[in-house]
C-alpha cells in the first residue's frame, strides 16, 4: 500500500513533515492542493480548448479563502506568508497552469501591498495613508469576491524595468486621468480590478515616479480589445486593456507615491511569484508519466509499460531534474526578503531560469517516454507541454533577461564599469 501511495497524483509536492511545514500552512497548502484536484482538473481542458476564462473557478475560490490566502489576518484573511503561498501556488499550477497563473495576478494585489509594504520605508504620513486606504481593498476582496488583475507588459521596455511605464496618470482634483495600453493583460473582460503600474505625469518621466493604482473594469475609458488564441495559457485571456481619460481616485491608490519603485529595488522576490504556476506544472508532467507507465493514468488502458529499460532511465533522469528544480525552488522561497544580499539575488535569477527551462524539459520528455497517446488532447500531457513553454517569456524575468541579469551582476559590482 505505501508503494502505491507514493505514486498518488494528488500526493503533496512538500510533505509537511519533510519541508516543516507548520500545522496551519500545511491545512492551507492541502486545501489548495484539494481545490485544485476537484474543482480545476475537471474544467482545465475546456477552458484551453475554448482560450475562455475559468470565472467559475475564482467564483468557487471565494467561500474557500483563496481569493484571500495572503490577506492579512486582521483584514478577514488566512495571511500566508511569500513561502507559503509559492506552495499553494505549485499545487494549483499541477491541475490547471491558467487557473494558478492568473490567480497569481490576483494574488499579488494583496502581497504587494500587505507583508511586502509592510517591510518598506515610508514617511508616517504614507504609512498612515496605506494603512487607511488598503482596508476597503481588502474587503472587496473578503466580503464581495472581487478579483483583481496585474496588467502589466506594454511590448517595450517598461515590464523590464530598463524604462518609464507608458501608461501615465495625470494628477487631477481627487485623482488621476488614467491613458495608456497593456498587452497580455490577463484577466482582460473578466477582472473587477485592474492592478496598473503606470508613471505619473512629471516634466521628465521617472521609474522613481511609479503609481500603483487600482482601475475598475467598468470605469469609463476602460475597454479591452484583440483576439486571443495562443500556443499556451490559453485560459488567462490575456487580451489588451487600452484606458483612455480613465479617472481614478487617490482613494484606489494600492501603494502611495514612490513605494513601488523602492518595492521592485528592495524585494526582487515579488517578480518570482509567477514560477510557482511552473514547479507544478513540472511535477504534473512527472506525475503522468509515472502514472501512465505504470497503466494508472485515468483516461488510459490499464497497460504497465514500466517494464522497458529506456522507460526506467527517462523516469530516473525526469527525477533527477524534478528534484534539482524542486530544491532550487524551495530555497529561493525560504530567502525571499528585503534587501537580499548579492548570493541571494543571483539565485533567484537562476531559480527563474531553471523553473522555467525544466518545466518544458520534463514536459517534452515526458511525451517522448509516454509516446503517441501522450499528444490527444483528451489527456493533459499536450496541455502541459504548451503551457510550460510560455514560463520563458513572461516579463518582467524572462529566460533571456534572467541569464543578461546573472552574467552582468555576478562579473560587476554595484556602480562599477569599464571607464
């Protein structure tokens, strides 16, 4: 019975005791875990056949929690940790890929501006600012299930941190004027909340002058245009939001003026919450193959093909790559704080890096060892396969941008040059 229960698809990523794990996380972890097998797994081939948004999935997340897991307790919700939710955010990334991503988006509205702010310098009138304004915030989210997106590409230079955001807000009386573009916004047409990153209006645009601001899908000037049928994740909908003479007001500040700027500087782990959606990708595409050599797989023949050497020696190596991303993984999450040290960041690059580039790895070896009935898209290998290639290019850490960022750090210190 142990052996059997090894090879459980539904087995956690991180035992509890192995990863100690407390009580409380552990039951937040397997309830997302458990969500995840019952209410995503079913519905994930649909969404990525149709490229629609699971709204049902983020309705039925609401009575669980999970719209609030990185709430903070006093506010109504579970206020898990940045490890913590990396964890959960794996366990859902193994049933539907879309799902884990976009509530990743989500998520990050309530990180962002709970444990992450909290760790910032402000001035006691920005403090008391956020500390006045993010409770309403919050309370969308507990009491009304709004869900909230994180538009944040625009095709330049921006989402990689090299340039001003192009989406510029221009100060009115009690408020912005909101004008600019996303692309790849997911969520689009679906989010009740926009999540902008945007430059404020000055004489010389700054990144120092990032707003973060919360936009109403139904505000006037907000509309999202384009088709949407990509290779993979096809069930974000991540059309494009144009926003035209949008008003906001200060009251949707999610962060005061200035704070994000020193948040994307001082917290560079906030850009690594979208690799969590890829650990569990990896793990299913391990989890499957296991399962359909061993005649287990649902869907399939009760046929064992685990007898063949060249069967055995993929698994091994899927392992042995499966556990190399885990640990890399696992420790980038555990270091995940303000002012990382140098060591610290190079890893976190390189953990991006290789999340990413495995996931896609395991998948396409997994259809190699799993063979022709691996490609029928009534099995989920296919889907994996095509979600896990799109970790790569997601800014703002992208594979290129992540190996640019390690080479140039790791050879030149702070300020240092050539000259």
């Amino acid at each position: 019975m142990n052996i059997i229960d090894t090879h459980k698809q539904d087995a956690p990523i991180f035992a509890p005791d192995a990863f100690r794990l407390s009580d409380e996380d552990a039951a937040l972890i397997a309830k997302t875990r458990s969500f995840g097998k019952r209410v995503l797994a079913p519905r994930a081939a649909i969404h990525d056949r149709e490229a629609t948004f699971p709204i049902e999935n983020f309705r039925d997340m609401h009575p669980e929690g999970l719209l609030g897991i990185c709430v903070p307790r006093q506010h109504g919700g579970s206020g898990a940790s940045f490890r913590t939710y990396c964890l959960a955010a794996a366990e859902l990334g193994r049933y539907c890929g879309a799902t884990a991503l976009s509530w990743n988006m989500h998520v990050c509205s309530t990180l962002w501006t709970g444990a992450l702010a909290d760790d910032l310098e402000m001035s006691a009138q920005d403090r008391a600012e956020h500390n006045a304004r993010r409770p309403a915030h919050y309370r969308r989210i507990i009491a009304d299930g709004a869900i909230y997106s994180q538009p944040f590409s625009e095709g330049g230079a921006a989402a990689a941190g090299k340039a001003p955001f192009g989406t510029v807000a221009t100060p009115v009386a009690g408020g912005y004027l909101l004008n600019g573009k996303k692309i790849f916004a997911s969520l689009s047409g679906a989010a009740d909340y926009y999540g902008v990153l945007c430059t404020e209006e000055k004489p010389v645009l700054s990144r120092a002058d990032t707003l973060y601001l919360a936009v109403p899908g139904n505000a006037a000037g907000v509309s999202v245009v384009g088709d949407w049928d990509p290779l993979g994740m096809r069930g974000t909908v991540s059309r494009t939001l144009l926003l035209k003479d949008v008003f906001v007001p200060e009251a949707l500040e999610l962060m005061p003026r200035g704070i994000y700027f020193q948040a994307a500087s001082r917290w560079p782990h906030m850009f690594f919450t979208l690799a969590p959606t890829y650990m569990g990708i990896a793990q299913a595409a391990y989890d499957f193959t296991v399962q359909y050599l061993r005649g287990e797989a649902p869907g399939t023949p009760p046929v064992k093909r685990r007898m063949y050497p060249t069967k055995q020696i993929a698994v091994a190596e899927m392992l042995v790559m499966l556990e190399q991303t885990r640990a890399l993984f696992l420790r980038t999450i555990a270091e995940a704080r303000i002012d990382p040290g140098k060591d610290e960041r190079l890893r976190a690059y390189a953990a991006q890096y290789t999340i990413m580039e495995n996931a896609n790895a395991l998948c396409q070896r997994a259809l190699r060892t799993c063979g022709g009935q691996a490609m029928l898209k009534s099995l989920p290998l296919e889907r994996l396969y095509r979600d896990s290639r799109c970790g790569s290019l997601m800014l703002p850490w992208t594979a290129e941008l992540c190996l640019d960022r390690i080479g140039r750090e790791a050879l030149y210190e702070a300020g240092e040059s050539d000259e």
